[in-house]
C-alpha cells in the first residue's frame, strides 16, 4: 500500500510507512517533487504493483477532489489494472496531520487491499 503525498507531509508518512513495516504492513510513500508538468510516467511506474493508494490533498476546491487525486488517479488509468485509490483532504483550519492519522490511513489502505 502507498501514500502519495507532497511537502512536508511526506516526511512524516515515510516515519509511518517505516512503524508500520515493522507491524507487517507492506507500507510506502510516493512523493512527486513537482506538480506541473505532472510526472505521470514515473507516478504509474512507482505505483503500479500496489493494492491500495491513498492520495493526500490540503484543499478541495469547490468540495471536489483534491488536485493530487486527479492527477494520480489518471496515471494509474493507464497501467489499465484496478487499485482502489482513496483521496484524504487534511490539514483544513491549520490542523496537523498527526503519526496517528498516518497510521491509520495505512492500516485502512491494508484492509482495502485485503478486500480486493
């Protein structure tokens, strides 16, 4: 399972991923350094073999999906398999995205792989 996640969020989900490898969860992060031009390729290939994506946005404009979803989303179109992909909207109102929280994205991500 995987995160994929931008700034400074990602060091704190690659301490999570970490914990939860040592729980057994197959855990890591994915972090595209830029956003325009979107690095598709790269994006599909570093996410192809995962079950379970779980795609981390600050805002929802409008109350759509966050940028970051859609631009994954359409990468991992194109490998042409089916990987759930989940999109979390955090840090609204200045809230911090906590160790906690990151562990729980994955253990969820873990039960959606494990569901199919």
């Amino acid at each position: 399972v995987a995160i994929v996640a931008l700034g400074t969020t990602v060091e704190s989900a690659v301490i999570a991923a970490e914990t939860m490898r040592k729980e057994g969860i197959k855990a890591g992060v994915v972090a595209p350094r830029v956003i325009r031009p979107f690095p598709f390729d790269d994006i599909r290939d570093a996410l192809g073999d995962v079950k379970a994506i779980a795609c981390l946005d600050r805002s929802a404009p409008g109350g759509a999906m966050g940028m970051l979803f859609n631009e994954v989303s359409a990468a991992i179109y194109s490998t042409r398999k089916y990987i759930p992909t989940i999109n979390y909207i955090y840090g609204l109102g200045g809230r911090d995205m906590t160790q906690e929280h990151l562990k729980g994205i994955f253990k969820e991500l873990k039960e959606c792989a494990d569901a199919g």
